[in-house]
C-alpha cells in the first residue's frame, strides 16, 4: 500500500496557507508532553483502529510520529479503510525540530 508523504518544510508552507491539513499526532501521551508540533491533535495509534471515526474523510490530515515509522502505519491502515486525504510526515518530529521548526510540549485537554 501507498503511503502520501510530506517533508518538514512542505508541511510548514502548507500550514500558513489558508486551508492547513489537521495535523494527528499518534505518539504516546509521554511523547506528546515532551514535544509536540503546534495545534496538533492527540490520537494515539494504538487507539486508533477504534477512534477513526475522529479522523475527518473531507479534508487532509497528516501524521506525525518521533520519526515516521508509527505514522506511516497509521497512513497504511486507513488507506486500506478507503481514506485517500491522508499524509505521513516523514522524518517525523526529529526532522522537524531538526529544520528549526517550532515544537512544543502537547497540553493534555
């Protein structure tokens, strides 16, 4: 199975356009207050197979995991649920960080 990939700056230029993907982080939650992206959402990928439905069909979403292993699983699973709007980070948080893009600590809700 196919999986869309985005690199760090594609993803940093495409969220300062005006329709932004959602971004998913599908670390642990111990991962997620160390460092997180910017306004991204928790969704753990060991719960994701129950809570897809969370994951919105009508418009882009990208994952992210430490270094997009995990995200590229979560990409692969609901490719083979018929989602096509689905895009993996690659290189992850490290790649990101890596380029000097903002991070921070993820605020439990």
């Amino acid at each position: 199975m196919f999986v869309k990939n985005i690199d760090s700056n594609e993803l940093a230029q495409w969220l300062k356009t005006e329709t932004p993907p959602l971004l998913i982080d599908v670390r642990t939650p111990q991962e997620m207050a160390q460092a997180s992206i910017p306004n991204g959402k928790p969704l753990p990928l060991s719960t994701l197979p129950v809570r897809m439905q969370e994951v919105p069909t009508d418009e882009q979403v990208v994952f992210y995991c430490r270094t997009g292993a995990r995200s590229a699983q979560a990409c692969m699973f609901l490719a083979q649920q018929g989602y096509d709007n689905v895009y993996n980070l690659y290189g992850g948080i490290v790649s990101w960080a890596r380029n000097g893009l903002p991070i921070a600590p993820m605020v439990p809700a």
